[in-house]
DNA sequence: TACATTAATGCATCACTGCGCAATGATGCA
DNA sequence: TGCATCATTGCGCAGTGATGCATTAATGTA
C-alpha cells in the first residue's frame, strides 16, 4: 500500500489494508506473534511455507503498519505494532458464527 | 465461501470474509446500502461499473450473510444484514489514520 | 402474445497475487 | 579472509478475481 500516493480515496485504502489482512499465511503469521515478538528464524520453521515467501509477508505488513521490527544481528524481530487487527478478526469471527448458524438453520 | 467445504479451517473462512470486504467497489456498495435498502436497480445508475458486474458482487456478499435480500416484481432489494461490517471499517480507518499519522513523522 | 425492464450468467481478457527456486545481501564468527 | 546463518530479491509459473460484452432468464405490462 502506498501511502504516498495522492490519488488514491479512502475506499481504496481501507480495500488494500483489508486485502492484506485477508491472506491465510499472514492470519497465521499474526497469531503466531499474538504471544510477542518474534525474528522470522523462530517463526520459519513452524510455517509450510518457503522463507521468502514468510519473508514477503513479514515486510507487507509491516510496510502498513500491522506489525513493527528490530534488527539484532542477522536477525530480525517482528511483532505486532496494531492490536486492532485482532478486534477486527473477532468482529469477523462473530460474523462467521452467525453465517454458519444461519446456514445449519437452512439445512435443518 | 463455501461453508459446505469440509477441509477448511477457521482461518481459511477468517481469509475469505475479509477479502469479500476487501474490494472497493463491494465498499462502496455497502456505504451505498448503510442507509437503508436498495435495489440493484437504484444502485446501477450510481455506480460506474457494469450491472453485470455490480450484480455479482451484491450476489456475493448476500453468499457470505453480509447482505440480505428479497424480490419485488424484477426488481431485488438489497440491504445491511450484518452491521458488523461497519465496525470493521471503523477499526480499519482507525489504523489507517494513525498509519498516515506515523507516515507523516517519519517525514517531518 | 409481444414487448420492456431488471437481474443473472457464459465467456474471454486482463491484471494481480502467492508461491518456490535460485541468487544476492548482510551480518557475525573462526 | 573464509565460512555460516539469516533474510531479501529476481524471476517465472499457476491460480484467482474483476471487468465488460453478449446472451439468457424472470417478471410485469400493453
């Protein structure tokens, strides 16, 4: 997301920071450092994914603002910088309840 | 989203809702809908995009219980289901201002 | 029935995103 | 300096999503 830009609304902001959100890997990424932080050597080894590709969505959050970092050697330490995040996925978790309630009710 | 899928887990579901709200034009159909209900009918000529197109994304968000709808004659109303959506948008603004915030700082 | 209106669908195109592999940077240590 | 570790970047591939046009479906009306 580029913040710089000028002529992009705010529709398509809030579009782009939603976007990043929704990406299974990064979800994961975000609970995983729920617990504090974390330098991607901790982290890789408990994902599927490939480094880089760990690597890539370590640095798109943090370019938005999700997460925050510290380099300490060749290591570098991300955790979460914007709680919100999670306030957003329990309203979506609600809203998943809700829908799956819903659907069951179809059924039934 | 298909809720009937048995191999998908809380935060492939978490991934599919947000990223239904992470489209500008589904954005601005629900800011459009915050009002009140509306029929594509209504909405069609405010929108830019092709009514095919607006269509499918009214169908969609109806798929994943964020909007509601009823038949009236040809016409099809839609309307906010789940207000929850909004609350969303409201932590997202909230972060994307105090990104821009931060943004600015880091210049100054 | 014939026609108009409204909405959804089939289809092709275009762009973007996530991914893995390979290569490159960057830092620390022997 | 040489080597090892950790992280990022270049690149191509595959899958997905948004779009517009044309067509079909569904309903209401003259």
């Amino acid at each position: 997301m580029n913040m710089n830009h000028p002529n992009i609304d705010k529709i398509s902001l809030e579009a782009e920071l939603l976007a990043v959100l929704a990406q299974p890997t990064r979800l994961r990424l975000l609970y995983f450092l729920r617990n504090g932080e974390r330098c991607a050597c901790e982290i890789n080894p408990k994902m599927q994914e490939d480094p880089s590709v760990v690597s890539r969505h370590l640095v798109k959050m943090q370019q938005v603002g999700i997460l925050g970092y510290r380099k300490e050697g060749v290591s570098k330490y991300y955790w979460i910088k914007d709680a919100r995040v999670f306030g957003i996925l329990k309203l979506i978790d609600a809203m998943l309840q809700d829908h799956i309630r819903e659907q069951s009710q179809m059924i039934a």
